[in-house]
C-alpha cells in the first residue's frame, strides 16, 4: 500500500471510512443478489483543472465532504481529522480528487462490503474518464473514501473518489487529460 494512501486509510476514522482498491477488478455482476440490491449507487460533478499559466493558489483547508474532482490533496499525517488541504496541483501533491458524488440507499448503513461493491466499479469509472485512459492500461491507481456506519445514519452519502500515482508520492502536475 502505498504511503500516502496509508494516510488516506486513515484521514476520516471519526466520520468516515476509506477503502483501497485490491489488485483485481470487481465487477457490479460479481456482487451477490443480496448486495447488489443493497449496493449504493451514486452521481458526479466535474470542476476543471487549473491553467498552467496561473499564479499557483494559496493551500488551504477544507471538510472532506466538500471536495470536488480536480481538486489536490495533500494529506494529514495524523488520523481522526474530518480537513485535508487542498493544494494547486502544480504543487506537491498526494491525491487528486476525480469524482464527488452522493451515495443512494436507505437509512440503513449498507455495511463496507456492500459499499465497497457499489464504489469500487464507480471509482474506476471515475478515474478512466478523469484521465482519459483504460485503468488496465494505466500506471495510476484509486481510492475512496465515503461515510461511516456513524456519519451514514446520520445522513451523510458522500463519495470522494480519488487518484494517485503509485510511482510517485507528490506529484507536482494534474492527472486530468493525463493519459497516465
């Protein structure tokens, strides 16, 4: 696992949980009927990324359930934080956001398992048209994070998908368009 994504597994123990992506591809037809009946599903938004020839913007801080694709992460090195800084992707960075979208389903928490199984086929989706390249044919990888038992009972259905390099801890460019 790589080191930022460590972090990352730990960003919202407080109000939400993240999950890295195994090494093999899921698909939605490999959920059993009972998950895949439970299994959230989810819409996006899209925001550009910034113009190369742009002062670089200032980092600042912001609450996980307020990022939007294009933006850049660097992440807390301490757990049980709700804020991340986002940072001009022409600067050290740990993540890039590709998809803020809102899960659907009851009341109910759907459990990990049956989250997983709905965000893992949206998180690829994500990141493929985010680059703008096949995930088995890219060189980078992704990640989510989403609400807690706690925080999902609570109302919250926010998903925050993201990409990153594994090669390369802190990229300093955006990965949108990338090809990668």
């Amino acid at each position: 696992m790589n080191a930022s994504i460590t972090l990352l597994a730990g960003l919202l123990a407080l109000g939400a949980c993240t999950t890295t992506k195994s090494g093999t591809s899921a698909t939605a037809s490999g959920t059993t009927a009972a998950s895949a009946a439970s299994s959230p599903t989810v819409t996006s938004t899209a925001r550009p990324s910034p113009t190369p020839s742009t002062p670089l913007k200032k980092a600042k801080s912001v609450y996980w359930e307020s990022l939007k694709p294009g933006m850049c992460l660097l992440l807390p090195e301490k757990e049980d934080v709700f804020n991340v800084t986002v940072t001009d992707c022409r600067a050290e960075h740990h993540v890039e956001v590709t998809l803020r979208g809102r899960l659907k389903g009851s009341n109910s928490y759907p459990g990990e398992d049956n989250i997983d199984t709905g965000a893992e086929p949206i998180c690829e989706k994500a990141l493929e048209s985010y680059v703008k390249r096949a995930y088995n044919d890219s060189s980078l990888d992704w990640d989510y994070v989403s609400p807690s038992k706690e925080a999902w009972e609570d109302g919250s259905r926010r998903l925050i998908c993201v990409v990153y390099d594994p090669e390369n801890e802190k990229p300093t460019t955006s990965f949108k368009n990338s090809e990668l």
